[in-house]
C-alpha cells in the first residue's frame, strides 16, 4: 500500500452542501453523523482501534462549523491543492528517511476555523499520527498554511517511521511499547516531538514553529527541576500536560521546546548524527548522550 494520501474534506464538502437548507443544529448534526461514517469506513481494515480514535478526533476538531463559511474556507482549501502539497512533502521526507516497509493512510480533513489553537497557534495545520498506520492533517486556510502543511507532513512522517519501529499498544490506561512491555514516558515524547521537529526543520530550514521557541531561557531553567522529576512519569494526562502546558506552572509547549532542545544538544555533541539518524534511537540513549543542561544550568 505504501503512503495513501486521500483528499478525505472533498468527502466532507459534498455532505455539507447536502446540508444546505437544514437548520443549523440539524446541518451539523447530519455533517457529524456522516463524517463518522465516512472515517470508519476508511480506516476500517487497519487496526481495530484506529477507528474509534479516527472518528472521535475528526469530529472534536471539526467543532461546530457554520455550513457556508465551512463550504468556502474547503473551497479555499481545494484551490491550493492540498494533496499535492502533501505528496511533495512526503517525497523529500522519504528521500531523507526512507523506508519501504511502511504502509499508512494519509487523511486531509477540515479543521475548525473557530479554533484559535488551529488558526492562529498551529497557523491552520493540525497533524496526529495514529501509530504507524495513519495520519490525519486537520486544514483550515489560514494565512501561510501551505507552507505549515508541508512543514507538519515531515514531522508527522517521522513520528510514523519512530511509531513503526517502536510500536506501543494501549493498556491499563497507558501506552505500552510492545517489544519492551515497558510503558511509554514523558521523557520518550519529549524526545520523539523534538526528533519530529528536528527532523521537519531539517527538510525546511527556513521553518521555526513557535513551540521550538516559545521557551526563553529563564523559564526553560525554571520550569526544569518540574519537568526533570517528572521524566519517568507514564500517565498520559501528565504526559499531556507537560508537553502542551497547563496555563499555571507549567509554560505552553514546555515539554515541545526542551525536548527540541535535548536534540539539538545532542546533534550539537554528535556533528557526524542527522535528523533522520534518530529516529530509530531510543529516547533514553538521546538523553543521554545530549549532555542537555538548561541555561545556566
């Protein structure tokens, strides 16, 4: 199969302008009631669980979409051919990264133009990759988001490469590493977001998102000794809550910016390493041979 790419918000387009003409809490009732149906059904041979959590994200972010203003921002959408942007990313992205062995579906899916995570923060571009099997870019046209889509397929690709090398199940509420039985860490999404990002930066060098960056240096000194005790932390709202921040002790994208910075270190200490090098390295081995300290640390 190798890397499916399905324009899937054409499939969206077509059941909100069967919409037309509903009531308004009606329309978006029949928009969710079908896209469910449309996201099972595509990702119904894959994994058993895939799914669920396929369906369950499509529709948490397509929100509740005004049925005119959705049909234009996916008209908008579709003028800038989207699919296409997609597969050009993904061609450098496996020239650098190859690896023949991987066969996933690539969903294009609308996003909600009402979310000022999505609009302003990710500049229209959300990505989620679902083990190695699928990846779901969530699109509104927000400004510059072409290049955002390009710069989301090749971190969203390394997590499919780092997700098909160490594959994780879930149980017990956790996610567990299936060669290891050994629970998945905060210190091991740290370093797979900031290989991710590594890597996307290396195919687009001219690309800085801003949760790289958000982090100044003397709240990454600060915020460390909170971050440093929790590393071997499994519970994934924890995990959550250090990587996005939770708008209290912890800064937005804490988690995002120091493990950007763990990789950095350790491509800085290791000249001869790439991106693309680590993305079948364990996140403990990067740690420690990053030689990561915090400023003035």
């Amino acid at each position: 199969m190798g890397l499916t790419v399905t324009p899937a918000y054409r499939v969206v387009a077509k059941f909100a302008r069967e919409a037309r003409g509903l009531p308004s809490e009606d329309a978006v009732d029949y928009l969710e009631r079908n896209l469910r149906a449309y996201v099972h059904q595509q990702l119904s041979s894959l994994q058993a669980v895939l799914p669920e959590l396929g369906e369950r994200s499509a529709v948490a972010q397509l929100g509740d979409p005004e049925i005119e203003a959705l049909i234009k921002a996916l008209d908008a959408l579709e003028e800038s051919d989207p699919r296409y942007l997609v597969e050009e990313a993904l061609s450098l992205s496996t020239a650098s990264l190859p690896r023949h062995d991987l066969n996933a579906r690539i969903l294009l899916l609308p996003g909600d133009g009402e979310s000022r995570v999505l609009v302003q923060q990710m500049k229209g571009v959300l990505g989620v990759s679902f083990g190695s099997q699928v990846m779901v870019l969530f699109l509104w046209p927000a400004d510059g988001w072409q290049e955002w889509l390009s710069y989301t397929v090749a971190h969203e690709y390394a997590h499919l490469v780092r997700n098909h090398l160490f594959p994780r199940t879930p149980a017990g509420g956790r996610l567990i590493y299936v060669k290891t039985q050994e629970p998945e860490t905060l210190l091991d999404a740290m370093i797979a977001e900031g290989v991710g990002d590594a890597f996307a930066s290396d195919q687009y060098p001219d690309m800085r998102p801003p949760w790289t960056k958000e982090l100044d240096s003397s709240l990454e000194t600060g915020v460390w000794p909170k971050v440093h005790r929790r590393l071997a932390v499994s519970d994934p709202s924890e995990i959550r809550r250090i990587l996005f921040g939770d708008n209290d002790r912890i800064p937005q994208w804490t988690g995002y910016a120091i493990g950007y910075r763990i990789v950095r270190a350790y491509l800085e200490n290791n000249p001869s390493s790439t991106p693309a090098n680590l993305v079948d390295m364990p996140g403990g081995a990067i740690f420690e041979a990053s030689g990561y300290v915090p400023p003035g640390g």
